[in-house]
C-alpha cells in the first residue's frame, strides 16, 4: 500500500471533516417536510450527494490525490447552498426561489448555528487544500 505524503493525509482529513459536519446538518432532514420542498428538496439532495462524493474522495485520495481534489471540490460546491440555506433562508430564497411561501416564516436575518457554519468552514478548508494540490502539482516538473 501506498504510503500518504502530508498534502494527502491533510486532503484526506478535510475530507473527512466534511462527511462529519454534513451528516450532523442533515441528520433527521430524510423523511420530513424538508427533503420533499420545492426548494429545500434539491438542497438536501445536493447536500447528500456531496456527501457520498467526499466519502468517494477519501479513497480515492490515496491513488488519485488530483482526481479526489476535483471530486472534493465538486463535492463542495454541492454542500455550500444547504449551509446558506440555513444561515440566510430569506436571502437565500429571495435570491433563489422568487415566488415559493414558507409554511413556517422563518424570523429574518442570520441564523450563526454550530453545523452550516461548521459545514462552511470545512468545506472552505477542503476547497483550499484542493485547489492547492491543483496548484502544487501543476509546479512540480515531469521527469522526462
């Protein structure tokens, strides 16, 4: 077996990280009201998919640490719009989803709760170790 180099046990730990804190926000949403909305639906669909997406990147960090940092960052991109939901559901739904009424009007404003924000910012620190492992590989020069 392949033995990790620092870049990737740290991509890999980001990884993880962010498996953790997306199935914390999304824990109990399967089943209610939330995952069948028109808005909120395709947010936790995103949410879940990205987390089965990070899963994938951890192993395959190990082979394909380039391939896992486009998975990672992909993956990312789809976890992001459920912690802004959460933190800004007015905005969010003003910007996104003109025209939908909540069942249950949210009080306006941000909503600083432990989960999207700990999902934002583990999703910031893998977006970064990804786009340096881009970055760092993209430096180093080919053997001919």
């Amino acid at each position: 077996m392949r033995k990790l180099d620092a870049g990737q046990a740290f991509q890999a730990g980001s990884f993880l990280l962010c498996v953790y804190s997306a199935l914390q926000l999304t824990r109990g949403l399967d089943g209610t009201e939330f995952s069948g909305g028109r808005l909120t639906g395709p947010l936790l669909s995103m949410a879940d998919s990205g987390t089965l997406l990070f899963i994938l990147a951890i192993v395959l960090t190990v082979l394909f640490p380039r391939v896992a940092a486009a998975i990672g960052l992909a993956s990312s991109l789809l976890c992001v719009p459920l912690c802004c939901f959460f933190i800004a559901p007015l905005p969010f739904a003003r910007l996104f989803a003109r025209g939908i009424e909540f069942s249950f009007q949210p009080p306006p404003g941000f909503h600083w709760r432990m989960w999207p924000v700990t999902t934002l910012v583990a999703v910031a620190l893998a977006s970064y170790l990804c786009i340096r492992r881009f970055v760092m590989s993209g430096l180093k020069p080919t053997p001919h």
